[in-house]
C-alpha cells in the first residue's frame, strides 16, 4: 500500500504522461488533483498516440480505477469528447469517477477568459482561453457550481439558470462575448444527466482503497513553475501543481503520501510569457523544437525552448520534498554537437544558487553553464544505464548532483517500453 505523487518541476510539458502511465501498471487508483482541460498528457502505446485533457492517465490499465479529484474544474463538453474518443478506439472509461466536490467550467467562464486576457493588451499571461481561471475565481468567491449538483436536475437548472443570468451580466460590463441562458441551461440539463453516473465520493473511495492496500497514483496538470503561489507570478495557473496540491486536491493527508516523483525534461520548454534564464533564441532552440515536437497537446501553440536548469530543478525540489527524478526526453539531444546544463546564475557579477523569490530578479539572471561533448549517438529505446553514452550519463549524474535525490527513470523515446528504470 502506498500513494504516490507525480509533479512536473519544469514549466510543463515535461513527459508526465508517460511516466504516470508507467507506474500505473502497478496502482488501483488514478487521480487527477487538479486543473483543468488546459494541459494535455499524451502516452503512446505501441503505434497509438493518445491525447488527454482531464481522464487520468491510468484509463489504459482495466486494473485502475481512474479518478478526477475535487481540486480539479470540470468541462463537460472536453471531458464526454474525451471518453467518446477513446471508447470508440475500444478504451473503457465505465470505471471513471468524478468528485462531487469538483467544480464544473461554464461558457461564461471561457467568456469571462478571453474578455480579460484581450484587455490586457501587451500584458497578456497567455492563458488557454479556456475558462480555467474564471472558474477557480467562482471558487473562491463561492459561486461555483459542483458535480455533485446535477445529481438533483430540478435544483441544478435553477442554480444554472440563475448563475448564467448574473454571470451575463459581469462578462458584458467587461465587453466579453454574451451568451443565451436558456441554451446554456438546456445543454447542461443533458450533460447533467450524463455525468450523473460517473459522480462519486471520491475523498472517501480513496481513503477507503488506502485502508484496504490498494496503490494510489495522484497525477497533476501544468507543473511546479505554473503553480499559483510558487512560479512565476502572473504567468501562472489558477491552481497549486505541486505535490502540496496534491492532498488538497485529493482530500488524501499529506501523512499519508509516500513518494513524490519529479518529472523533469533534459532541457526546458515553457509556453507564453515570462522569465526563462536558459531559453535559446537560435537555431540550437529552434533543433529543439522540430527534434522535440514541441508544440502544445492542447493548443498547438509552439513552446520557447532551452538547455536544462538544476537551479529550477533543486528549488523544485525543495517545494515538492521530491523522492526522485524521472528525466524524460533524453533522446532528443542525440545529435547535438554539444549538451549545456545550466547549475547556478550569475546576477551583478556574484553567483546564485538559489532560485530567486522575485520573477524581475529572474528575468535578469544570466545562466552559469557546464558544457558536455555530445555524443552523436542514437539512444533511442536504450533501456539499461549502462548502455547509455557517457556524456548522456553524465547529465544524469549532473542532476542528482545539484538536487541531492537519485534520477530513477530516464525517458529514451516517446513509446511506454522506451525507458531507463534504475
């Protein structure tokens, strides 16, 4: 019996997809803690590709029980495309539950989103559109809809129709696109009617599976430098994605985790806006891109792109108390002609490193590098340490160096099978 966290360190888009997929063979459950569909987890299975937004990445395993917490915010719409799209390729979603204290997206959210992030004008944090932070807001001032809600159809049409008319109202006066009440409330009567099944108590089914010695699996979205309080204000997300989230967002006691598992790329890739120390802008960034695929499972959205930062990677894992590192993608730097990892930051001619508290100190921080000879060898698929090129070994020993934790996967191509278990 035990529960284990999974957070990416980075800006997201570190791989934990498939890293989540790769411990679920041996978990019962599942959980999502939080987020929303703004954050895609893609796992390849054989020559499938599948692309998630909100159904937990142990869906593929008929042993897992897969779960969307109450820290999460649900759209229904994604979220019934999502399970009609794997059903259709024979992927059972009948075992997922959904928390009853999960609150539910609404048009007027994304309204309410895009109305906000136009009127920033050159200010803008680079939001998906897609309601996410709106409907935390709701949250918080505490007029929000949950799941649990559709479970009575005559008070949730009136807590729809009610909240629509004002929500009307705020995005109108802050010359957001309007909406018709009546065709939200009759489109959610049906999605109400279809979620009804899948709604659960989830806080006690996962300690109820805890006390019986089942495995718990809690897998977030974004990643620790997106986390509201802890990345790089605004440029953030509405929620918390570090493993401190986790209990929150799963109603699981901090006690009762663990191991915490950090998810981090062999560079850096963030999207949007924001201080990067170690973003390339040439053609080395531009190789990382094509060689990575690095656009947005989501948006489609091309990713800003530079060499791995332990600076970032130890600050995350003190945030996160991680147990170990999972470094994905290593494959991707097989052709370089030589490899940089940046361990300290030089800023008014002393060097840091601590990551600094403030994100203007960031934007000037000027990256200390250590520079490995490429090894122009293909690792794709390599699955011992050992056989791993010496250079590309010594990244890996570069990164337990500075976070003072073992490495203990390493990612060597996008299929399940192509990893280093150590």
């Amino acid at each position: 019996m035990s529960v284990t966290v999974v957070v990416g360190t980075q800006w997201g888009d570190e791989g934990k997809a498939k890293v989540i997929d790769l411990l679920a063979a041996s978990h019962q459950i599942v959980a999502r803690y939080q987020g929303g569909h703004n954050a895609g987890h893609t796992v390849v299975i054989g020559d499938q590709k599948y692309a998630l937004q909100l159904t937990p990445s142990g869906v593929f395993y008929d042993t897992v029980t897969p779960v969307i917490g109450n820290g999460v915010v649900v759209d229904l719409p994604t979220l019934f495309k999502e399970i009609d799209a794997l059903e259709s390729r024979g992927i059972s979603t009948a075992r997922l539950k959904v928390s009853s204290l999960a609150h539910l997206i609404f048009p007027w959210h994304q309204a309410m989103d895009a109305a906000q992030e136009a009127a920033r004008g050159d200010l803008k944090i680079g939001t998906t559109l897609k309601g996410i932070g709106p409907a935390y807001v709701d949250k918080v001032k505490r007029a929000g809809i949950r799941v649990g809600e559709v479970l009575d159809i005559r008070v949730f049409e009136q807590r729809v129709r009610e909240r629509a008319v004002a929500a009307r109202r705020e995005v109108s006066d802050v010359g957001g696109d309007t909406f018709d009440v009546e065709e939200v409330v009759s489109a959610f009567i049906a999605y109400a009617k279809r979620l009804s099944p899948y709604v659960a108590d989830t806080v006690n089914l996962l300690h109820d599976a805890r006390e019986r010695g089942d495995n718990i699996l809690l897998e977030g979205a974004q990643a620790t430098f997106l986390d509201i309080d802890h990345g790089t204000y605004p440029y953030v997300t509405s929620s918390n994605p570090i493993a401190g989230g986790a209990a929150i967002g799963s109603g699981l006691g901090p006690r009762h985790i663990d191991r915490i598992v950090g998810i981090t790329k062999a560079y850096t890739t963030r999207v949007g806006m924001g201080p990067f120390p170690s973003e390339l802008t040439d053609a080395l960034g531009e190789a990382l891109v094509d060689i990575g695929r690095e656009y947005g499972t989501v948006t489609g959205r091309r990713r800003r792109t530079g060499w791995l930062d332990t600076v970032m990677l130890r600050h995350a894992t003190r945030v996160n108390s991680l147990t170990e590192i999972a470094l994905t993608k290593l494959d991707v730097l097989d052709t370089f002609d030589e490899v940089k990892v940046c361990t300290g930051y030089s800023m008014n001619g002393t060097v840091m490193r601590n990551y600094p508290d403030r994100p203007d100190m960031l934007a000037h921080a000027v990256p200390v590098y250590e520079t490995l000879p490429g090894w122009k060898s293909s690792t794709e698929g390599i699955t011992k340490f050992a056989d791993l090129p010496h250079s590309a070994q010594q990244i890996v020993k570069i990164v337990e160096r500075e976070t003072g934790i073992p490495v203990s996967m390493v990612g060597t191509g996008p299929s399940r099978d192509a990893m280093v278990v150590r």
